[in-house]
C-alpha cells in the first residue's frame, strides 16, 4: 500500500460507516456516513489535497465513490463487514437519541497503514472500536503531526447490547500528551474535565500537553492555541444540516491553518460549517462560498 511521491494536505484515517436513522415520526433511512466523510469533503472542497484511510469491507466499496468524485484519494483496508450504526429517536426532541454500534469493522493496525506523505493526520473516530493506544503510538514514532478526535475514545461501545455510552477515557492525558491538535464537543469536554464551560475546559486541557485545541457547542467554536483563546460565532440560518457540525468544523480549521494564523482559521471555519449546517449532508460549498461568509458575517 505503499505511495509514490504525492504529498497530501490532509489525510482522515477512521470508518466509514452505514448509518441507519429511525425517527419519532416517518420512514427509517440508510445512508454512508462517518466522521472521515464529513470532514474529508469540507477540506477537499475548499482545494486541499486529502487522502482517507478507511476500513471497510470490499462488497462495500462503492460507499467511497462520492469522496473520489471530489478528488479524495482513498486507501481502503479490507475488513470481514462494514461498520454500522443505528440512532433511535425515541421522542420528537431530536437530541433525545440511542445510538448503537451493530457492526464494527476492527481496529486500525499499524501494519496495514499506508505509507503517506501528508502535513497533516488526522484520528477522526465514531467509536472507541477503532484506535488503541499502541496505534496512536506508533503514528507518533513514525513522525506524524497528529491531531485527534476524541470522540474516538468517549463514545464507548457496549460489548453486549452494542449501544454507545458517553463515558470518561482512562488515557485521556496520555493521548491528548501525544498529539499535536485536538478536536472535541462541550459534551465530550465536560465528560474528560468535568468543566460544562468551554474555556475552563480548554484550561484543564491544555494542561494534559496539548498546545492547539478546538472545542464546539451549538453557538460557535473556541480555539485555545499556545495559551490564548479564540473564540468565533457560528451565522448559520438553520440547523437541518446539524449531524457532523464538529467534524465539520475541525477539518476547515485543519484546512486553513496549514498556511494562515489561528484568527484567520477560526473565522473561516466558523463560516465554512455555518453554511454545511444549512443543508443536510456534508459540506458541498466552494471556497468562494466560505470567503464569502467570512466577509459577510466574520470579518469583524
């Protein structure tokens, strides 16, 4: 699986998965998802050269072909099944929601990783059935700059009735010690901290050796970079595009802050996923789309 000379932006390692939704009310409904899928879109679509590495089971290939469309180079590791996962909306609050993990297609393994050249690698997780510590490890001594999701650790998989709970990570600061940026919800951060308040969570953080952090809640995003904070509102007219906001928002930071300053990449992907949360699905905007937002509604 070895590459040639290519050098990528931006490579999302973590599943791509089948999400099937049952709501109050209505048909259930089945589509590709994942966190790689919404965050490789939005980097890919704003002109950054971005590669996947995936897991998923050959039969299952064509569930990849909207990222190649988009100029996303894909390397799929061959697993036994593809992940699926099933959310339940048992009430009319869409917040209100059991998520199970009915299938999972392994952990990632050194062995089978590709070889890339890439300035930017990212862990971008659904479960905690993905990375374990000697993975993270051993990226680590291979030299890459990593960011990490750390949904990837919260969301824990019962082994039994396979529904996903929220729970505290026993490594937490091992792995935050061992990456470069990472990406997390206020959900996530009062979990792993205890603190409900984003920048007293980003403290406590940053703290465990992390210098670059990215935090959302529903009104906008703080970046605690080298021990200061940013902050920048979301301008979203709606919310029907609101499944994978932080994915989102993380990998347009990733995107622009290869070659701008903090400022510059929290208003742009502030912007970036205002616009993804206005229609359902990933990111199908341009970059004149997002530098458009950003003087309209985050120039200030």
């Amino acid at each position: 699986m070895a590459l040639d000379t290519k050098v990528f932006d931006i490579a999302f390692i973590g599943h791509m998965c089948f999400d099937e939704v049952i709501p109050f009310e209505g048909e259930p409904r089945v589509a590709p998802g994942s966190a790689v899928l919404c965050g490789a879109m939005a980097a890919a679509r704003v002109g950054k050269k971005v590669a996947v590495i995936t897991q998923i089971s050959p039969k299952d290939d064509h569930i990849l072909e909207s990222m190649r469309q988009n100029g996303i180079e894909t390397f799929a590791i061959p697993s036994a099944e593809t992940t699926y996962m099933k959310v339940v909306h048992s009430t009319a609050d869409v917040d209100v929601r059991q998520i199970y993990q009915l299938v999972n297609a392994g952990f990632f393994k050194l062995t089978d990783f590709p070889e890339l050249s890439v300035r930017q690698l990212h862990l971008a997780g659904i479960t905690d059935q993905e990375f374990d510590l000697d993975f993270i490890k051993g990226l680590k001594e291979k030299g890459y700059r990593l960011s990490v999701d750390m949904q990837s650790f919260v969301r824990q998989v019962d082994p039994i009735t396979r529904e996903i709970a929220f729970q505290d990570v026993a490594a937490k600061k091992e792995i935050v010690g061992l990456v470069d940026m990472l990406k997390l919800d206020i959900v996530e951060a009062k979990i792993l901290t205890g603190a409900g308040n984003l920048e007293e969570a980003t403290l406590i953080i940053e703290n465990w050796g992390c210098s670059e952090i990215l935090i959302t809640n529903s009104e906008g995003v703080l970046a605690r970079v080298n021990k200061k904070s940013y902050y920048e509102k979301f301008s979203n007219r709606s919310v029907v595009g609101r499944t994978g906001r932080g994915d989102t928002t993380f990998a347009a930071y990733l995107a622009r802050r290869l070659d701008h300053d903090v400022t510059e990449s929290l208003k742009f992907a502030a912007a970036l996923v205002s616009i993804k949360m206005e229609t359902p699905g990933p990111f199908c905007g341009t970059l004149d789309d997002v530098l458009s937002r950003m003087q309209s509604n985050h120039s200030s």
